[in-house]
C-alpha cells in the first residue's frame, strides 16, 4: 500500500499466487550468423563441462585418498 491508501495496481491483491505466465521465444533469423558469439558460447560450455569433470574426478578421488589414510594410521597404531 502507498501512503495515500491505495494499492498498486501492478502488483495484484496480497497473499495470492502469481497466474502461469507463458514465455514465447522466437528467432530472427540473420545471415551470416554471429559467429564470434556462437564461438564464445560453445567455448564457455566446454569450459563449464571440463571444470564439472574435474570437480566429480575430485570428489571421487578425495574420499578414498582420506580413508586409505585413516587406513595406514590405524594399522600403525595396532603395530605399535
């Protein structure tokens, strides 16, 4: 509410859900392609999948690398 009283208009009564909004995408079609933005575009992708892979390599590798650890401490601990 303003500070005249009145509600605004735009934003729609409180406490009730927005409707579905439907989003229309078209293309334009332009000859030749942009092809310095579809460059950086796919290169940006590959770069974002390489640094995914990385972190999973990583996940995978970093728990067993910390277990074989508490493995070989343990084992000189009962040795001793």
């Amino acid at each position: 509410m303003s500070k005249t009283g009145r509600t605004n208009y735009r934003r729609g009564a409180r406490n009730n859900s927005k409707a579905e909004r439907h989003i229309v995408v078209r293309s334009i079609r332009r000859d030749p392609p942009d092809l310095r933005k579809l460059s950086r575009a796919v290169i940006a992708m590959a770069l974002r999948d390489v640094e995914a892979q990385a972190e999973a390599r990583e996940a995978l590798t970093a728990p067993d690398s910390s277990s074989a650890d508490t493995a070989t401490t343990s084992k000189d601990t009962i040795d001793v």
